[in-house]
C-alpha cells in the first residue's frame, strides 16, 4: 500500500531514530508544527522540500511525489468518478508540458531578428505627442512611412514635426476630423492612448454605442474604419478598475465588436530596460486571428537612473531653499511624492517638476569643508539647518555679562537637553556643520532619456514643454520590445 506524505516521512523518520525535535529542528520550525505535517493536519512549504528530503535521506523527487500525490487524493477521495478527473488532468498536464517544451526552445525577443527588415512599415498615430513608436522603429533601423499623425497640444505637434517625416497634410489636431474609411487597407500598424472617461452607458449595452463622447470612441472608430493589420492602444494601469472595472469591461466588449482578436498585460518600463517604475497596461489586437501573441518577457535591468544623467548640467536646474525643503520633508518622502538618488525613476508624469514631485539629483559640492561629514537627504531635512539669524546667536561668543567656547562638531557630544529646540549657544547644546550639497531636478533630456530616447531627439520647445511631453510619452524601449516580439515586418507588405 502507497503510503501518503505524513505517513512516509513518518515511516522515514521512524527508520532513522530520529525524534520529531531533530527533524523539526533542521526544517527551523517548531516540533509542534511539524507534528501536525505528519499527520496531515498542516502543509509544508515546498521551500522546505530539499531541507526535508536531507534529513530524512530520501531523494526530493520522492518527497515530491508523495506531497502532490496526497494533495489529489484529499481532493478526490469522496468523487466517485476520481478516474474521469485523473484522466483529464492527465492529458492537460501532458499538454502544459509539451508548451512549455516548445516555448523553451523559441527565441527571446532580445534575440530575436526581423524576417523582412528591408519592408516600409504604414504607422499611424493618435494621440501622438512626441511619438514613442515612431521613435521606436527610428531606433529599430526599420523604414516607416507616416500615413498620419495626430494631437490637440500644439507643442507636441512643434516637437513631432521637428522629428519626423511628416507634413501638415498628414497630420490632424483633433482627432474627431480623422476620416478612417480614406485610409482602409492603407495601415499596417495603429497606435494611440486616449484619456479614458467613465462611459455613461455602462452596464446596459457594454460596446461600442456605450463609448460615444469619448475618445477612446474615436480610438475604436478610427480602427473600424480604417481596418489596420494591428492595433497597440495603451492606458494607464488604473484603467483596468476604473469605475469598479466596468469601463475595461467596455473596451473589451468594443475591440470583439471590432471583429479583433486581441491580448492585453500591464508592462513595466523597468522589466524593459528602462530603470523607471512606470506600469501600463497594452492592448494588442491583430486583424488576422490565426494570430497566436505572447507578450515579451521581462529582461534583468542592467542599468540605474544614474546612468541616463548627464555629466554637466546648468545651474537652473538646482532647487532653491522652498524645493529642497519640500523635497526633503519626512511628510513628503512618506508620501513617495519624490526621491532622490534613486536607482530606479518613479514614473514620469507630466507636471512633476514644476511642483517639486518625481525624481531629483543630490551632488556634492567640488570643495567639502568637512570631509568627515556626509550629508544625507533622506535623513536630514532642511528645517534643522539654522537660518543666518539664529546661527549668528548660537555661535556667538558671547555678551559682555556672559562667555561662552564656541565649539561644534564636538566628537563627544554635550549633555543632551530637553530644551534644545530653544537652540542655546554652542557652548550648551551640540551643532554640527557639514557640506548640505545641491538637489536639482532631472533636466528634459535625461528626462528623455529615461523614456527611451536618444540624444538625437531634437528639443525645439521650452523645457517646460519638454517635461510635459516627455511626462506624457509612452516608453520607447517597452514598444521596441513589443515590435521585435510580434515581428512587426510580418505585417508589412513587400
């Protein structure tokens, strides 16, 4: 008789001499609980597995088909027809195998070549800004031709013609006046990312009449008319609760009345090669459905944000006292408004350095006076440095009626008072001096950087525009992935 998990590393312990302690001892949990695992009261962790199988000197694949084993039959025993589930899961399990077999074997993406890289790609754009996968197939080295283009903000227009090879008559600034039926069978690829409303009609009908007066409408409009061969529409994380999950649930019903089989994940620039914490999700829709998308695997991050800043920056850049005191307040870093320093970016929106949010640079200054001190900005907030007024009291020497030594940076502190916050002389209470340093924003182009784009990119707008279009850009290298994934060329014609 096949004995279950308990039994066996029971009957193993047995063999062996060995008290329950001994063995619960080597697993590093308490002999209490792992009484309860040998009669099946409790489970193990299959983190514990090797642990388990060197005690009890058995092989870990026998452990393992004991534990799963009776894990089927807790499930089973009362089903009269456990042979028709045993069979089923069988052939299910068979068939996971045999995919994930033939998925171990199929390239990555980040190895992956073109099959037709000399073929034009026809993009088109909606909600364009400054062009994240036109920039992508720019970096891709894959020709393009841009059948249209379009956005409201007359700045991003500034920038993308500043860009691209475009001229006024392919491109639009409302996208209500894009007539898609004039471009049917001319598009291989459509991307856009409106801003997405709740739909008044949700609940009722959940389609495409649900979404009028929005402009994800026009996003699902355009696609009907015009008929790409593929469609990428992309949104932030949050729309997939929005409204209690039912505005997705619209989207969804909208992209199969489309007659589209599409696939949709969330994708973070930071699994992509971008160190920037910044989620959004990607709805992927293919005209042909024998098409079979698998989104593109997470790559190790090989880079920090250091590595997109750059080597001189202008003194602009630096924040004056308001900024660092708001930046560097306990309240502020709490609430994850900014960092600094930080290995990986928080995500890029498109006011954060006008109001002191999102990422910024700590630099030492050239000439320290005080090697031994480091000035820490996560530590240290700007309210506990003295203002001239008060540090002309405290380090005073004085009155004519009372002497003080005036010392800071003592290596043995002074006894420590309850009153300090009155800030008495230097000869009571204990002050330190040491190199504060400098914070500064990120400047537009490593902003840039951090989105995917390249040096080359031409800034022909203010900074304070090229924030807010490199806040509200999508992240080249997570579209690049995406294109080499599918193999965009495919979908070319020759």
């Amino acid at each position: 008789m096949v004995a279950t998990f308990g039994e066996y590393i029971k009957q193993r312990r047995t063999e062996l001499g060995f008290p329950m302690r001994k063995v619960a001892s080597h697993l590093d949990i308490d002999t209490s609980t792992y009484g309860k695992i040998e009669r099946e009261e409790r489970t193990l962790s299959t983190e514990l597995m090797p642990s388990l199988a060197e005690i009890l000197e058995t092989e870990h694949k026998e452990l393992l088909n004991h534990y799963y084993s009776t894990k089927l039959i807790q499930e089973l025993k009362d089903y009269t027809d456990y042979k028709d589930v045993l069979n089923i899961v069988n052939e299910q399990l068979e068939l996971y195998v045999s995919n994930q077999i033939r998925l171990s074997f199929q390239k990555k993406w980040t190895e992956k070549e073109f099959e037709h890289p000399n073929r034009t790609t026809k993009v088109a754009t909606l909600f364009s800004g400054i062009g994240a996968i036109e920039y992508a197939f720019k970096r891709l080295n894959l020709n393009t031709e841009i059948i249209f283009a379009s956005d409201i903000d007359k700045f991003a227009k500034e920038s993308y013609f500043a860009n691209y090879d475009i001229d006024e008559t392919r491109w639009y600034n409302d996208v209500k006046d894009v007539n898609g039926k004039k471009y049917k069978g001319k598009i291989d690829i459509l991307v856009g990312g409106s801003p997405c409303q709740s739909f008044s009609m949700v609940g009722k009908r959940k389609g495409f009449k649900d979404t009028r007066g929005t402009l994800f409408y026009e996003f699902a409009r355009i696609v009907k008319e015009s008929q790409p061969k593929v469609f990428i529409f992309e949104n932030v994380k949050g729309l997939i609760n929005h409204d209690k999950g039912n505005t997705f649930e619209t989207i969804k019903a909208t992209f199969d009345e489309l007659g589209y089989k599409y696939f949709y994940q969330v994708l973070n620039a930071k699994d992509y090669g971008m160190p920037q914490h910044r989620e959004r999700i990607f709805v992927i829709g293919f005209k042909d459905k024998s098409v079979n998308f698998e989104f593109p695997e997470p790559i190790k991050l090989e880079y920090k944000m250091q590595d997109f800043l750059e080597d001189y920056t202008e003194s602009k850049y630096y924040l004056k006292e308001k900024g660092v005191k708001f930046v560097t307040s306990s309240k502020n870093r709490k609430k994850r408004y900014t960092q600094i320093n930080g290995d990986i970016a928080l995500c890029q929106k498109a006011n954060q350095q006008f109001n002191w949010h999102g990422d910024f640079v700590f630099e030492n200054q050239e000439k320290q006076e005080f090697d031994e001190f480091v000035f820490d900005v996560n530590e240290v907030e700007e309210k506990y440095y003295l203002s001239e007024k008060v540090k002309n009291y405290v380090l005073s020497s004085g009155t004519k009626n009372f002497k003080t030594t005036i010392k800071t940076d003592l290596e043995v502190a002074r006894p420590l008072l309850q009153s300090m916050h009155k800030m008495h002389r230097a000869g009571v209470d204990n002050y330190v001096t040491h190199n504060k340093g400098r914070i500064r924003k990120l400047t537009p182009k490593e902003c840039l950087r951090l989105m995917g784009f390249r040096d080359d990119f031409e800034q022909i707008v203010s900074d304070t525009q090229m924030y807010r279009q490199a806040g509200d850009a999508g992240v080249v290298d997570i579209y690049i992935a995406i294109l080499k994934q599918m193999d965009i060329t495919k979908f070319a014609k020759k």
